[in-house]
C-alpha cells in the first residue's frame, strides 16, 4: 500500500500539480455559483436561455412563475414565486426579468430572501434581474420542487402590457454544464381594468376621456397612467383611431371599448 514516500518525482510532481489546481479551481467556482448566472439570459426578447451553455436536455419536469396578477394595479407590490422540479435532478438555479412592450425593464424588484435570491439593478432603462445565490441552488435536493420568493413593484405609471420571463435550470450537481435540463417560461400582466379609461381615475366618463386623449396626443398634456386604457380599439397603439372608436362607441352604437 504505498503512501506518498513511494511515488516516483514525476508522480509527486503531478500529484502537487492536481492539488494545487484544486485549491485554485474552488475559489472561482464558489465564487461563479455565488454571482450566479450572467444577466440577460431569461429568454425574453434578445436573450438567450441557461441552454445557452448548459444544453437543451429535454426534462421531464416544470419551470413556473406564480403571483403575477392578470391585472396589476400601478404602484402596486406582488409577492412572486419560482418554482422549478424535476425528477433526478439535484441542484437549481433560475434567473427572471420583467419586461414592458417596448422592451425596456419594468417595475421594481424587492428581495425578500437574500440567502437564494440576489438583484442585479441595472440603471433604467436596461432590465433588472433576479437569480439565485449559491446557497439558492438549493444543492442535494433531489426532484424538487424548489422556489425562490421576492417582490415585484408595478410601476406607477404603466407602460401597459409587462410580461415576466424566467429560465431555470434543473442541474445534476457536478459543477460542469453538462447534464443539465433548462427550462424557460414567461407569464404577461396588464394595467387595462377600465377600457377608455384614458386619465385613470377607475371609471370611463366619455368625452372627459376623449379631452383628456386629444391633449395627450396634440397638445402636450399629461400621459395615461395606464397607457392600455386609452387604446380603446385595442390594437397596441393610442393614435387618432382610439378617438373615432371612443366616438363612435359613445354617440354611433359602435362597437364596445375593449383592453388590448
Ligand atoms: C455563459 C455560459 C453559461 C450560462 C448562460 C449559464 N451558465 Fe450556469 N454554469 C456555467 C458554467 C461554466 C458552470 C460550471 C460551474 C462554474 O463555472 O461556475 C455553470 C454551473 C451552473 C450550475 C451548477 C451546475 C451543476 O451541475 O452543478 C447552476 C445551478 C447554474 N449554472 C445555473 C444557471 C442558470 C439558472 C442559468 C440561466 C439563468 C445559467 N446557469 C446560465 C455557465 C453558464
Ligand atoms: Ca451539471
Ligand atoms: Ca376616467
Ligand atoms: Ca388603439
């Protein structure tokens, strides 16, 4: 049974070759794993997915975000959660952004558990994203389910249709992209509760509306706070035909307003 003292200098050479590299190669993959994944990799617009570099395995479990509201009130706080399973696997980890129509972030993250969760608060107009921390890959449980909490603050004035986008990956826990599964998801919400309702004070009131829409678009006035709420038509942009359809709603028994 030969220790240490019976290996060859070449050996040894090696054998202090792999422990020094040990002890060099942990420090970056704790310190990778505690930094998390890079930004922008949540599948929404012009953002790839974990799969990127952890392979497209197809698993068979789930990646899903709960709490968004289908309508969110401006100003307004939602508790958020991420889930992710499936069977075999070992170690987690996820990353999601909220993003408005034009493809700006949108909204505000709060963290509520800062032992698994973190927040890369980019200045606007570049999104914000939240991902796991090393503790938050959740490492040993196997199957899932595991989740990951945190608030998302609507914004005040709303750019009207937002939608949450989340990858996730379910890991094998060797440390290497290899084995992986990715998953990616994404769920929208809107401000649009009252059609027509262009200066947001929670009912339509016809040509109060109309006034209020004709200053926006000509004359300088102040923006919906709901943007959706003055796209009477519903066809994603407020311009004059949101004035014709309100017009002809009101005194030509035209077609009802609708939300976008
Ligand atoms: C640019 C390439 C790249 C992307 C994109 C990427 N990762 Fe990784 N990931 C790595 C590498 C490389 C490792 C190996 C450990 C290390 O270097 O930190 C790793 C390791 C991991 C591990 C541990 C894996 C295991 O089997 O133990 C988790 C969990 C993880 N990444 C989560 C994510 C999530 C979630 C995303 C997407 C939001 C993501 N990664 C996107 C490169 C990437
Ligand atoms: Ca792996
Ligand atoms: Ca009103
Ligand atoms: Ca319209």
């Amino acid at each position: 049974m030969g220790g240490l003292m019976h290996l060859s200098g070449f050996q040894r050479h090696l054998m202090g070759a792999i422990i020094f590299g040990g002890m060099i190669l942990l420090p970056i993959l704790v310190i990778g794993l505690a930094n998390g994944p890079a930004d922008s990799y949540t599948g929404a617009p012009g953002e790839a997915t974990c799969g990127s570099c952890h392979g497209t395995a197809s698993g068979n479990g789930s990646l899903v975000i709960s709490g968004t509201p289908a309508k969110y009130t401006l100003g307004q706080t939602y508790p958020i959660t991420v889930t992710i399973q499936n069977t075999g696997q070992t170690r987690w980890g996820f990353e999601l952004a909220a993003v408005d129509a034009a493809g700006k972030g949108a909204g505000q993250f709060i963290l509520t558990d800062p032992v698994n969760t973190q927040l890369s608060d980019n200045a606007a107009p570049a999104r914000d994203y939240v991902k796991h921390t090393a503790a938050g890959t959740f490492n040993g449980t196997l199957d899932g389910p595991v989740s990951w909490s945190f608030n998302w603050k609507a914004p005040n004035v709303g750019p009207g249709k937002i939608t949450l986008f989340a990858a996730g990956l379910a890991a094998d826990g060797d440390m290497t992209p290899a084995g992986d599964i990715a998953y990616s998801t994404s769920i929208a919400t809107s401000c649009c509760k009252v059609p027509g309702d262009a200066n947001g004070n929670g009912v339509f009131s016809g040509i109060i509306e109309l006034t209020f829409i004709i200053n926006y678009l000509y004359k300088g006035g102040q923006a919906p706070s709901c943007l959706e709420q003055a796209d009477a038509n519903g066809d994603g942009i407020v311009n004059v035909r949101d004035i014709t359809y309100i017009i002809n709603f009101l005194y030509k028994h035209g077609p009802n307003l609708v939300c976008p």
